[in-house]
C-alpha cells in the first residue's frame, strides 16, 4: 500500500488561503463521498481545522489517486485556480506522510507547540471518515498509532505543560494590545471549546462584563453558565457590538458574520474596539480593519506570540521528536509486515490444500491394522513439517525485505508461480 498527504497548512499558506481551502463539518460527508466514488479502492481522511487542510490516503502501490490527481481534487472541491494555491500545498508519501500525521497529533505542527485541541479535532475527522465508509485496515491502524503517539509524547515530555492552545496565546494577545481589561466589555461569538478557553482566562483576568452569543441560543446560555458570562440575543449581534471594547470569535461559519458595514453601523463615533477572529473561514470581512478605532487582528497574527511559547519549549520538541520517531518506525514496521501478509498467508494455505489432497490419498492406500489411523497421524504431522521447513526461508525472506521493491516483485512472482489467491482478510 502506498499512503499519500497533500495539504496546506499554516506553514505553507496564509489564512486568505486557508479559509478558502477549509472544509467544514458541514462539507465534510460531500467531499468524503466525491473522493470515494473517484477512488473507490483508496481509504481516504480529511483533516480541516483552522491551521490545515489535509488529505491523507491509502491505495494499492499501482493505484489511484496520484499526488496530481489529490491535489487537481483539493483545488476543484474548494473552488480554488491552480495558481492561487500550488505554491502552498505540500505532499508526502509513504513514511514522511506517516510522520508528518503522527507529529500533528503530537502538537508539533501545530501554529502553538505542544497544543492539545488537535487531538478532538483529529479524532472528529477520524469519526467522520468511519461514518462516511472511507476508511479501512491501513487509516484505521494509521490514525490509532498516530493518536497513541501522541498520548505518549505528553506523557513523556513537557511539551504540554504551559500555555499550550490558540486560545490562551490569544488571551496573552488580549491582554497585550487592550491593556487593562477591569471594567471593559468582552463580546464573546461561538460556543466551541476555544471559547470557553478564552472566556475563563479573560475573566480571570478582570474583564468587567463576558457577553455570549451563538446562532444556537442555548449553546449560548449555557456556556455564559459554565464561565460565569452573561449570555446574548444573537439577533441583537449589532446592539453588542455597539458596547463592547473587545469581540473575541471563533466559530465554524463558512462565510463573514461581522462585515465593514454592520460594523460601521454600530459604532459610534470616537469609539474603539478590538477585534480577535481566530475562525478559518474568518468571521470578521477583512474591509472591516478599515474602520477607524477598529484593531483587527487574525490567527496569522497570533504567530509571533505562538513562536516566543515554542522557543520556551524547545527542549521538549527535541524529546517529542526522538520519542514520534520510535512510533514511525515500529508502525512502519508492522505495516510492511501486512502487507507481505496476505502472500506468506496463502503459500501456506496452498501448501496445506496440497499436503491434505496427497494425505488423503495416500490414507486410502495404506495397509488396514489396528495402529493404521496412528500412522495416519504420523504421516501428516511428518509431511505438515517437511513443508513448514521447506517454505521457512521463502518467508523469512519476505518478512525481511517487507516494504522494499524487492518483496514487492517477490510476492508477485510467488503468487505467480503457485497460484496464490492473495486477497487479504482485512477489508474496508
């Protein structure tokens, strides 16, 4: 099997572009039913967050998709031309596209080092491609080992000790450009756990009034319950603008809920707000920093106080990545060992189909006395072993040459030679 990611991240392309290659949860079912009935003999994840966009399949060496053809996808899905985005998509294949997802779930691609959120958002992406049908034996044991690396990488390091999500950067980001929060009015939009993250930090730090506003008005409410805000009409979004001195959103909106003119609308003359809009797609129309006494910022804004939070942490990276490589390797490991599997399976099958023809008959020409089943017995167990040590170096090779060309042209020859029926036993 050859495994295949092509993606852009936050490393590779600014949120402009991020926002317009997001798949959100609401797409999701669409694109991972587009790609499975183009590929039907791929296992396909898609990983959308608001930091990447990533897809990762698993297909026959020979097979399809193609790096081209994933990419060609990517762009026509999410509406993009070509030139907009080539530059910022990457591929990787086989044991850096392995590497490349254990080390998500690790923290260690993420805007903020050590970050925890990407563990939900990966088994969401996970959950949504076992609903949708499109995973099978090679996604599934890739997104488990992944998920297990990085439980284990936390447990072994400090690289999630600290200020470790978007969120609690976002509230040092805060705390920096407002200044004193006592007494200010914080507007809060979405009710995800980011939301909740903020909210507590920024009472915690004196905000003199929380609002809470979402579509869902009981999501609302009870977010305001949990932390302590006070929840918001969402109809009257404009009205809260109006008084807020700071608006924080993060929701999973694909187009703009706060644009130049309904900003324009609600405040009111010589007042200033500050905006944080850490949504991919953004909440906030760009046009709106515009406006004067509006501060606007973005999650690619937050980069510069995400890299003083990593430097810190440097040492634990340097330790992640030492314990991530011992994960790649024995995941490696087993999976070339499957995938040699299914030959090394028949041989034996075949040689044991032929040893119980030949047992049987000769049963029937053996000499009839009272130890005649004994001998029988005898016989069996003699051929059964003659067999096993005649093959044993066969398949000793195989399992030694596992994942390279060469067991690749092995099992093809093998399965030539003695008609193998290698059709694995671990299906989609």
């Amino acid at each position: 099997m050859r495994i295949l990611r092509v993606a852009a991240t936050h490393q590779t392309a600014d949120v402009a572009l991020r926002e317009r290659l997001a798949i959100g949860r609401e797409r999701m079912p669409t694109a991972l039913a587009d790609l499975s009935d183009r590929w039907p003999d791929a296992e396909i994840l898609v990983l959308s967050t608001c930091n990447r966009t990533e897809v990762y399949t698993a297909r026959p060496v020979h097979g399809h998709p193609r790096d081209e053809e994933l990419r060609r996808w990517l762009r026509d899905f999410c509406g993009v031309e070509a030139a907009a985005c080539e530059h910022a998509l990457r591929t990787d294949a086989d044991a850096d596209a392995v590497r490349h997802l254990f080390a998500v779930a690790c923290g260690l691609e993420s805007m903020v080092l050590g970050e925890a959120e990407i563990v939900s958002q990966l088994k969401d992406a996970y959950s949504a491609a076992r609903e949708a049908g499109t995973t099978g034996a090679v996604i599934n044991s890739l997104v488990q080992a992944a998920l297990a690396a990085g439980k284990d990488v936390r447990r072994r390091t400090g690289i999630g000790q600290g200020k470790v999500s978007v969120a609690s950067v976002a509230v040092d980001f805060i705390a920096s450009a407002a200044g004193d929060l006592a007494g200010k009015c914080v507007l809060n939009i979405g009710a995800g756990k980011t939301n909740e993250l903020m909210l507590r930090r920024l009472l915690e730090l004196g905000a003199g009034k929380v609002l809470v506003t979402n579509r869902s008005a009981e999501k609302a409410r009870e977010l305001a319950d949990r932390c302590g805000g006070e929840p918001a009409a969402w109809e009257r979004l404009g009205e809260h603008l109006a008084i807020a001195d700071v608006v924080v959103t993060s929701t999973g909106s694909p187009n703009a809920l706060i644009t130049r003119d309904m900003l324009a609308e609600s405040l009111h003359p010589g007042r200033a707000v500050l905006l944080v809009d850490l949504a991919v797609p953004r909440d906030v129309e760009p046009a709106a920093a515009e406006i004067g006494g509006v501060t606007l910022y973005n999650i690619d804004d937050l980069s510069s106080a995400a890299e003083a939070a990593m430097r810190s942490r440097q040492d634990s990276r340097e330790a992640a990545e030492a314990i991530l490589e011992e994960h790649v390797a024995a995941f490696l490991e087993d999976l070339n060992i499957r995938q040699v599997a299914p030959a090394i399976r028949a041989l034996y099958r075949r040689a044991q189909e032929i040893a119980a023809d030949e047992i049987h008959s000769a049963h029937n020409k053996l000499a009839e006395h009272d130890d005649a089943e004994a001998d029988a017995v005898i016989v069996r167990r003699a051929v059964h072993r003659t067999l096993r040590r005649m093959l044993h170096p066969a398949v000793e090779a195989l399992r030694n040459a596992a994942g390279t060309d060469a067991a690749r042209a092995d099992v093809a020859a093998i399965s030539k030679l003695f008609d193998l029926d290698t059709e694995d036993t671990e299906q989609r």
